[in-house]
C-alpha cells in the first residue's frame, strides 16, 4: 500500500510506514474543500462531531474529546537528541534510539481498521523561501480537517515538493486500531496517557506522535514543526522561531510600526494581536496570534512571518467584549472542539458574555443547565476548549499577513501576569538587555495549580519553555548571537509590558485589553524616537504622563504603574540569581549574569 505522488522518497517513506501501521487504505490529501467536506461528514456519520446550526453557524461542527485527551501532555512530550546536554535542562530527554523503538512497537499495526493520510502541508505561504514543508501522516480525520484551516494542504504543496524537494516527516496515530468490524462508536479515539508519545528528533527533523488526538499534540505543524523543530533549525540557520503574536499598528498619521510579542499561556495574546484601540486615530490589524519566524532581510532588518493560516484558540473567556474580532473569525467555517452545545445547535462557553440560552449538552455529553448561585458548578466548556478558525475571516487581519517576505519587526514585547513589582511598561537599555529580559520571563501562578503555593513565579523564558527543541542555555546564547548580526538602530526595541498588576486590596490598577493601545501608542513613540522616557535602572521608562490615562485610572494608580518598586526588583533578582538561572548551569552565557549584576547594582545604588 502506498500513494504514487512524483516524490520517490515520499512514496518510500508512506510504503514503510503503511507496512508498519497496516491501515485499511492510504489517502494523499489534495486540500480541496470536497476533502474537507468528507473529513466532516465521515466524523458527523460516525457520531464524532455534530454539525451545528447552518443559520447561526454555518460550514461549523462541534467534536467532544476524550477527557483524558483535552491538552498538551508536557510529561508525555519528548526531546530525543543524542545526548542529554543537547535537550537541556528543561526538556524531557530519551534517547532516540531507545524511543523509536518504544514507539515502532506502538505504532506496530496500530492504524488497523482505518484509513492512513498523507497531508503535504507549508508553514508559511507556499513558496515563500521562509516557509517550510511538512509531511504528516495521521490516522485522524479530526486532524485533517484542522490542518486544511491551520496550514496550507495539499496539492499546491506537493508542486512546490516537485520530485525531490525536502520536507520535515511528521507521523501520527491515535493509537487506537479497530478489530474487524470494530467502530469508534461515537467515542473520541485515543491511547491511555502512559502510551502517548509527543516525540521531537530535533537532529534527523522528524516528529512522531502516538496516542492523542487533540490540539499540539495531534496537529504537528504547529507547537511540534513551527516551534520546537523549527526552533532547533534557526539555532543552526541563524534565525528564530519563537512563540510570538504579530501585529501591526498604524498612528494617525498613517505610520505604520510591527511588534511581535512573547507571553506564557493565559496573557490572552490572541487578544493582543486582534486589539482594538480605545484611544482615537489608532489602529491594529492582526498578523499572527501564536507563532513568529524571523529571519533578517537583506537591508539588516528583521522580517517577521506568521507560519500558520488559522487561530487554534481557547474558547472559554473569548467574547464580544474580550475579542470581538475573534468572535467575528469564528461564526462560520469553524471546529470547536469541548465547548457547550445549545439546544438549537449553537455553541456556549463560560465567558462568552451572555448567560447560557437554556438547557446545555456540556463538554462530556451530558446534560447542563447553568446554576450561578453555585461556585462549584463544573463548567459546560472545557477550560481548554477551542476553536479552530481560517485566519482570513478575521475583520482585522492585516492585508500583509500572508506576504511571502513578511514584515519588518520594530518593537518586540514581553510579559506575564504579575500582579506586582513589575511595571506596565519599560524598555531594554539594548538587545542583550532585552534578551536578559526575555529569560526573567514568567507568570504568578494561580491558586489553582497544585502543589506550588500562590505567589510563587513560574518562568517561561521567552514563553518558550515548553517549545524550545534544544538546550535553553544554547538558545539564550543564539538570541546574543542574532543580535550580533546587526546594529541596535536596524534591531527591534525590546520591551517588558504587564497588563495584570493589582493593589494591596486585589483590584486590578490597569483596565488592559483595548486600553493597552495606549502602551502600544508609547511603544511606537519610542521606535519613532517622540517618546518621552527616563532612564532608571531596569530601563527606560516613559515619564507618567507620557501614556494617557484611561477613564477609572487614578493619577496615584498611574504612578504606581510607572514606578520602580526597588525592594521587589531587588526580591525578583535574588530569585532570579537563586533559583532561576543556575538551572542552566555552564550553559548560562555571561552577558545574562552581567545584566543581573548591573541592573542589581544599580536598584542599591
Ligand atoms: O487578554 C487580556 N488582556 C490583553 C488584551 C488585549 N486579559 C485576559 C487574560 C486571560 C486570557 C486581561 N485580563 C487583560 C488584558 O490586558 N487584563 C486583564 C485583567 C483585567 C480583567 C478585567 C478587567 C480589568 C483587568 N475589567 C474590569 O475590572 C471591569
Ligand atoms: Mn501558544
């Protein structure tokens, strides 16, 4: 069994693993909207999805996970380089030999009783010299039909690949065979945990993932291919592959400014990249929600692409009032996947604005009818719940988002949720500062997660920590390494933005989503070179009158969010010093230590 595309290597490659799998028949997707047309119908026959209502959500289905398949699994997610040291610290290490013969005994007939496709795929507009090829094989219609909205498939691609062009090898399974005449029955097909495999071979570029069908998991050109593959190949190219919105703001007077920004998860960065200016003349269009590639153009410049072609975006929370626009991408042509359903065959989810329209079908299948008298109430929507939307329905997608050269960056943001120390706004002194900062990054964790008390900062360096395919020391220094390529005045400006500081009492001192605008507005000024700012000894700072005041915003609240809070700067660097950065060992480039010195030295001065 196999397919017979021009591409011998591709055929040979499909031959072994259809032999391996033993699949029922192999499939090469063409992309067409047919194809996807069938995805769904063959998933709506066999009670996997339910299509939802033509009139209020036309072209949209609804699937329902497994409840053990509703995330990326980090403890099940792999780094298989040959030594240790190349993974680092903060990956999971198997050796890859080891591990590909843990999972060819896994994937040993496991495609039994369905259908094998070959889904060409292209980070990045096709034929872009930025983007990349991938091939993935997968056993899950789910995963085709999110691949045809999140990557461009299918034949369009495979004239691109011609008969010998390279491509990345992704290979999926569920993990799931059916025995003769078995079916799903309607219930979401997946492997138990201690079988799923999320496995990078950052060496010999492949991906082989077994046993989940949902999300980073399943879909393997996003976190797997764009990120943590991709990361490893700009480390040895000379760019970067980093977890960053794009967008694109543009004054008044029709200047335009594009800004890349980093967050941990739960920032709302889908948020971010779709803004809508409160304050007047301002506007911002969308470029990307999830991941940048950057690599210098040649006038010494860095242009950025956003590698995907679809938001996959956590439901619960997304409303009228938190994203519109979002809201607008999704009211046709769109999977959701855990949300409630309504009784006419809408979608609900905790946080879309408005209380559940009646009885609900939650998440799990069962019924739900909404009790706001009680806290404990389990949701109707996962809280990982998605959406999975063509970035082209976006009412603010930037004309520019799918240029094969992609945009010139001016400014790059970081943050996390920090509800003190860290200020609204400052700026790095340089590019190295800046990478300093992109390291300290981190988010207060909630009360919620287990076992780590609330207060206690967990760091995600550049958001990266659970996407970088290789040892994060190494990747620090490649970020001093690409700034060395250029000159400050051709780098992008680095800055630290928090939207989520809070008073001693708990309230919130900043109103945040379209009011960030006038962060951005400062952001702009300062790329422009009309900002105001002083220098203290974290960076640069604009002078407090410098942003305008939101409504509700006292001057005192202003002044707190525009001060250094030397004692806690000083708490966040012994942290740093004491328990952050040793974890990289040797691994550590001086430069990092150095910033933590100076900007330590400077707070006592
Ligand atoms: O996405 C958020 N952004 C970025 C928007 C462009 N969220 C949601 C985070 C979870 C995904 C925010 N939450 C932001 C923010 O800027 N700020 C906050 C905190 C906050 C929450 C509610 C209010 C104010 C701040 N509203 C009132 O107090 C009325
Ligand atoms: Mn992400």
């Amino acid at each position: 069994m196999s397919i017979q595309s021009k591409h011998a290597k591709l055929n040979a490659w499909v031959k072994e693993i259809a032999e391996m799998t033993q699949p029922e028949k192999v499939v090469l997707c063409n992309g067409s909207q047919a194809e996807y047309d069938e995805m769904i119908k063959i998933c709506v026959d066999g009670g996997l999805a339910i299509p939802l209502n033509e009139k209020k959500r036309p072209g949209s289905v609804l699937f329902s996970s497994d409840p053990s398949d509703v995330a990326r699994v980090e403890n099940r997610t792999y780094i298989a380089s040959k030594t240790k040291e190349a993974a680092g610290p903060t990956n999971n290490w198997i050796d890859p030999v080891e591990l590909k013969n843990t999972l060819k005994g896994l994937y040993r007939g496991c495609m039994k009783g369905r259908t094998m496709y070959v889904i060409p795929f292209s980070m990045g507009p096709v034929g872009s010299n930025i983007a990349k090829i991938g091939i993935e094989i997968t056993d899950s219609e789910y995963v085709v039909a999110n691949m045809h909205i999140m990557t461009r498939v299918g034949d369009k691609v495979m004239d691109v690949l011609g008969s010998d062009g390279e491509y990345i090898e992704c290979l999926h399974s569920v993990g799931k065979p059916l025995a003769k005449g078995e079916t799903d029955g309607g219930k979401w097909p997946c492997a138990p945990i201690e079988q799923k495999y999320i496995s990078h071979f950052p060496e010999t570029r492949q991906i082989w993932s077994y046993g989940s069908g949902y999300g980073g998991n399943a879909l393997l050109g996003k976190k797997c291919l764009a990120l943590r593959i991709a990361s490893a190949v700009a480390h040895d190219e000379g760019w970067l592959a980093e977890h960053m919105l794009i967008l694109k703001i543009t004054s008044p007077a029709g200047v335009v400014k594009n800004v890349a920004a980093a967050f941990p998860s739960a920032c709302g960065k889908t948020n971010l990249a779709m803004l809508i200016p409160t304050i007047p003349g301002w506007k911002v269009e969308t470029i990307g929600d999830d991941i940048a590639w950057m690599k210098y153009g040649e006038d010494g410049r860095l242009y950025a692409i956003n590698p995907e072609a679809g938001f996959f975006g956590v439901a619960p929370g997304t409303s009228d009032d938190s994203n519109p626009s979002a809201m607008r991408s999704i009211e046709k042509n769109t999977i959701f996947t855990n949300v409630g359903l309504t009784e006419d065959k809408d979608i609900w989810w905790e946080g879309i604005g408005y209380d559940a329209p009646g009885k609900l079908i939650d998440w799990k299948g069962n019924e739900w009818v909404q009790d706001k008298g009680n806290k404990e109430q389990a949701p109707a929507a996962h809280p990982n719940a998605r959406f999975t939307a063509p970035a082209k329905q976006c009412p603010v997608i930037a004309p520019e988002w799918e240029d094969p050269k992609g945009v010139a960056i001016d400014a790059i943001l970081f943050g996390g949720r920090r509800p003190s120390t860290i200020p609204l706004v400052h700026q790095a002194k340089s590019w190295n500062h800046g990478v300093f900062m992109g390291s300290i990054v981190g988010s207060e964790i909630t009360a919620a997660a287990l076992d780590l008390k609330a207060g206690t900062i967990r760091r995600d360096p550049f958001a990266m920590l659970p996407f970088c395919g290789y040892n994060m020391g190494d990747y620090f220094k490649h970020w001093i390494e690409v700034g060395k390529k250029s000159t400050e005045d051709k780098l992008p400006k680095i800055f630290f933005v928090n939207w989520f500081r809070k008073t001693a009492e708990g309230k919130w001192l900043w109103p945040g989503y379209g009011d960030n605008s006038r962060v951005l507005k400062w952001v702009f000024q300062q790329c422009e070179g009309t900002g105001d700012f002083v220098e203290t000894p974290i960076g640069k700072m604009p002078t407090v009158e410098a942003i305008d005041r939101p409504e509700g915003v006292s001057a005192e609240d202003m002044k707190e969010l525009l001060s250094v809070d030397k004692a806690g700067w000083l708490k966040e660097l012994a942290d740093v010093r004491d328990n952050h950065y040793p974890k990289f060992g040797d691994k550590l480039p001086k430069e990092l230590m150095d910033f933590l010195n100076s900007v330590e030295k400077a707070l006592q001065a």
